[in-house]
C-alpha cells in the first residue's frame, strides 16, 4: 500500500495483483515502432507486467473504497489470476472492511467488481455500495435481466457473465445497501462521479477534493501508461468504444496537466498515484515521488 494526502483526505492505493500482458493484445492498433519505444523508454519488455489497483479514501469522517479488486474469482482465466489481494492489503494498511462505510464502483470489469462478494455473502458488510445507473441498471433491475436472459439464451458464455454481476449486487441489493448512481452526482462530501463513458458504457471516474487540492480517479482510462500518455489516442482491446474512450482520455488528461490535478489508476504502475504533465504534443506519467 501506499498513500498520499490530499487536502486533509488520506487516499491509499491498494493493489489487487499484478497480470502480464502482451502490448499487442492490449492496444491492438499500435504500431510495432510504438510498441518499441514505449516499452524502452518504461524500462519494460514485453509482456509487461499491468497492476490492477483499487483506492481508499479516508476523509476523516467516512471510509470510501473506490473499487474491490477482483476477489479471486475467474483466478482459471489468465486474465485474472493471480489477483485478489486487495483484502490482505486493505489490512495490511491497518482497515478491516468492516470500516469501510461506502463502496464506489468505475465499472462492470471483473477485476473491479469481484471483490464485492466472499462466496455468497457481502465482503463489506456495513458499507453501501454506489454503482452507475447507465453500467449496471440493465443487469440489475430484475425484470430487464430476466428479458436480457432470455434474449440470450443460446450464449452460455454471455449469460454466465450476467450472473456474475447479479450475484456480486445482490446480497447488496437485498440488504438495502445498493444505490444506482446518475453521471456526476455528488456521493459524499469532497467526492463526486464524473462521467467518462466509452471504455464502459458507464465507465465512471470519481473526482475527490479536499482543501484546494484534486484528485481525478480515473478507472480504466488507461490500460498500458508505457504507450496511451505518449498516444491516448490508441484504443484498448478491452474498450467497448475504443473513440469514445479516447476522447475521455484526451479530456481527462488535459484536464489534470492543465490543473496539476492529482490523478489514480487502476491499470497504472503501482501505486498509481502522480500527476499528468503535457510537454511540446504529449503527455507524461509522472508517479508520486
Ligand atoms: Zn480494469
């Protein structure tokens, strides 16, 4: 773990784990001179090493945790195993989950959302769970997933994901503890959602600000730092829509470079918390410290 204040909020970033990646699966569209100097000018070599992170906010007042890790489930596919430690470092920085009083989800991919759940009962069990109305509502009204079941029926693979979420929501839901959220509404105070829409359909951000000071939690804006801060232009094989998503990413980067906004990930380096600077026509990671 590792953490930095901001303002008078104390914001820890938590890793999940760390899953190896070829580049070319993960930005299909860069070409191999990118790839090259990307991965040279990071010190990486291919696969690269993706950290999945999640992030905890202390305001003083309440425990915010944006995110869950993956929980260790899908640990037979290769793009979740390994992860699932987001629980032993919560700890680790001295939390129970019992503490944490609300959870923030960015969006619907496994490595965010896994954690919510320990078999079929809730991982935190005192915290309400705030997720976004346009990622989650279709899966989760009880009507409109039995439809969307039905529709498809023939896709095993596609139905057991939808029953993947369900069963993370439910017991949430059941408890009075979920709460479907609208694009950039206040959630608490000093923390509110910004709408990056385009990785997800609902992707979401969360913008914490204490004191003057601004952090933008960026969800899966960035997958591979070593090549979209240079080119955010490049699309990620894991975008639903790649243009849409880049266009956030332009927006949120020039943003923070024009702010000195702090910024998070949960794909960058751990512990993914730094700043974006814009030089002649790109961007720069810069990691805290
Ligand atoms: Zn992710």
């Amino acid at each position: 773990m590792r953490d930095v204040m901001i303002g008078a909020f104390e914001v820890t970033a938590l890793n999940d784990g760390v899953v190896f990646y070829e580049t070319s699966r993960v930005l299909p569209t860069a070409t191999s001179d990118q790839i090259r100097h990307g991965l040279h000018e990071s010190g990486l070599s291919d696969p690269f090493p993706m950290c999945y992170n999640a992030f905890l906010i202390d305001t003083g007042e309440m425990l915010v945790l944006i995110d869950t890790g993956s929980g260790g489930k899908l640990d037979d596919q290769p793009e979740y195993h390994g992860a699932g430690h987001l629980m032993a470092n919560l700890r680790a920085a001295g939390y129970e989950p019992e503490q944490v009083d609300e959870v923030y989800i960015t969006h619907r991919g496994p490595d965010h959302i896994g954690g919510l759940t320990i078999g079929h009962e809730r991982a935190f069990p005192n915290a309400i769970v705030c997720a976004p109305k346009s990622e989650f509502d279709p899966f989760l009204d009880p009507g409109k997933a039995a439809e969307l079941l039905a529709e498809v029926h023939h896709d095993e693979e596609y139905r057991a994901w939808i029953q993947f979420i369900v069963d993370l929501f439910e017991p949430y839901i059941r408890a009075g503890n979920f709460r479907s959220i609208d694009s950039d509404v206040r959630l608490a105070p000093g923390i509110r959602a910004l709408a990056t829409h385009g990785h997800t359909p609902g992707h979401t951000s969360y913008v914490v600000q204490s004191q003057g000071q601004t952090l933008i939690i960026m969800g899966d804006l960035v997958l591979m730092s070593a090549l979209q801060f240079a080119n955010p232009s490049l699309g990620s094989s894991f975008d639903v829509d790649a243009e849409a998503a880049a266009e956030q990413r332009l927006r949120v980067f020039r943003m923070a470079a024009e702010n000195d906004y702090w910024v998070a990930g949960s794909h960058l380096p751990f512990p993914a918390i730094g700043h974006i600077r814009a030089e002649r026509d790109r961007f720069f990671w810069v990691p805290a410290d």
